[in-house]
C-alpha cells in the first residue's frame, strides 16, 4: 500500500474585473483541489459557477484567519490539496493569506503559486511612470492626519509609490496629495479591466476637478499611483531655494516646515533643505 502524499495550498489569482482573465491553469486548480478557502464565499462561488466548477468552500478573511491555520495544516498533512483565493486578483495583496502562508511554510507545507491577475500591477503596465522601482503601500490610513504623515514620509522617495483607494475616500486621498506634495503627478487607474475602466493622469489638483465635473469618475476602486521625487543628483537652483526659505523663515515658518515647502516646490532632499534652513535661521541678524 502506497503512502499518501502530504497536500498543497495553491495560492491563486482570481479576475479584477473581466473573468476572460481567468487563466486555464487557475481554473484547472480550482477544479481539482479538495476544497477552496476563499475571503468571501458567496463571491467565490459565483466564479465558480461561471467556470462550471463544484467544489467545498470555507471562508477565510482578516477576523478568522489565525484560527483557520490548525485545521487547513491538519487536512494538508492528511494528503488533501487546498486553494486559497481572494475576492479578486491575486491573494496577500492587500488581502488575507499572509498568516496562513506564513505558518503553513514554517511547518513545511507546499505553497505553491498559480499566477494572474493583480491590480497593483496591471495598472503600473499601463501608468507611464517608471517602473524599475515602485513602493507599494496598500491602503493608507483612513484618517487624515495619519494619511497626511504617510504621504510626507514618503515625498522624498524617487521610486514610484502604489496605494489602493475606495470610492468615498478617493477625493480626501487627492486632497492630502496636493496638500502634501503639491503638482507631484499622480495616475488614477479606476476599475481596470471592466467596462468603465479609466486612466486619469495629472496633479492632485487638477483630478479633483475632473472628479468634481463628472461624479462617475469617483466610482469604482482605484490604484493611485504617484511619481516619485527628482533624483538625488536632480541639479537644483540653491540660490532660489535659499531666497524661498529666508521668505518663508522671516514670515515665522518653522525651520521643518520651510524645508518641506522647499522640497515639493524645487525637487532635491528634504534633508538639506532643512540643514540649508537651520544655517539660515541661525546665520547673524537672522531672527
């Protein structure tokens, strides 16, 4: 009598939008696993139907994930296979399955990935901005201040930055940009592969107002995507930058704050825009 072979989880990506995405080999899993784990059940099941596939389900989402591990690892050393699936694209990005793959691969399991669709990528493909680095950043804080912190954190990074946004909060995310990074170019990707799919390209600024004329344009989930800072080596006008920060300190701007408005409005490192500052706060009959 053989011995059964331990299972596999197959970690499988899913349409965003359009199921003529759905690779033959996506479909094939599914079809064959012994059962699927998926973040909404009701969702999944529908696909399903579509691919003419019948298989068990099990939810697995953000509040029952941790306690899914114990018994998806016991029916994996029983010799069953498993899928796990998100509501769409491709699963961990920015969806649950990071604590499950994390500790099934600690206890030795198979985890293997079965490649597709992913939103995160699908709209870099098409952006126009560089892509030989990008950051991405999942959603950012709901609240402002917190939101606002993030995007300043970041605003000297060079590499393109990548965020997942809703609908009701596509407007305050375009407001906190232009706050923060000023005419830094931003891409909006709203629902990629769909009917209405859109690409809107320009400052913060200037998509709020196409947002404002045409409402639809905020429906739908969206990739934010936002180009990075000028290069390190980006020459900078040093006399324009010292004349704007002496402006700004003698109107009682803080030295951090002046070195942020330096850096959005002139491009270089924050960094030596604030040491710049500071020299220039403390430099004789500066107040």
């Amino acid at each position: 009598m053989s011995e059964r072979k331990e299972g596999v989880l197959y970690v499988v990506a899913t349409p965003i939008g359009n199921l003529e995405d759905m690779s033959a080999r996506a479909a094939r899993t599914l079809a064959e696993v012994d059962a699927i784990a998926a973040e909404d059940t009701r969702h999944t099941q529908r696909l399903l139907k579509h691919l003419g596939v019948e298989r068990p389900l099990l939810s697995l989402h953000e509040h029952n994930e941790a306690g899914r591990v114990d018994q998806l690892r016991a029916r994996l050393l029983a010799g069953e296979s498993l899928a796990l699936v998100s509501d769409a694209g491709t699963p961990l990005i920015s969806d649950p399955g990071f604590v499950l793959v994390r500790e099934l691969r600690r206890a030795g399991c198979r985890v293997v990935p079965i490649p597709g669709p992913c939103a995160l990528v699908a709209a870099l493909s098409v952006a126009g901005l560089p892509t030989d680095r990008f950051t991405f950043e999942g959603f950012l804080p709901a609240k402002s201040a917190a939101r606002r912190r993030q995007l300043e954190a970041g605003a000297s990074r060079e590499e393109t930055r990548v965020f997942y946004e809703s609908p009701h909060r596509i407007r305050d995310l375009l407001e906190d940009v232009a706050t923060t990074l000023g005419e830094r170019r931003v891409v909006l990707a709203r629902e990629l592969t769909k009917t209405f799919e859109t690409l809107l390209d320009g400052s913060a600024a200037s998509l709020l107002e196409t947002i404002a004329e045409d409402s639809d344009q905020a429906r739908g989930e969206f990739v934010v995507m936002l180009a990075g800072a000028p290069a390190a080596d980006t020459a900078v006008d040093d006399a324009e930058g010292e004349a704007l920060l002496q402006a700004l300190l003698a109107e009682g701007v803080g030295v951090k704050s002046a070195a942020g408005v330096a850096t959005r409005l002139l491009g270089g490192r924050r960094k030596q825009w604030y040491q710049l500052a500071l020299t220039l706060k403390d430099a004789p009959g500066e107040g």
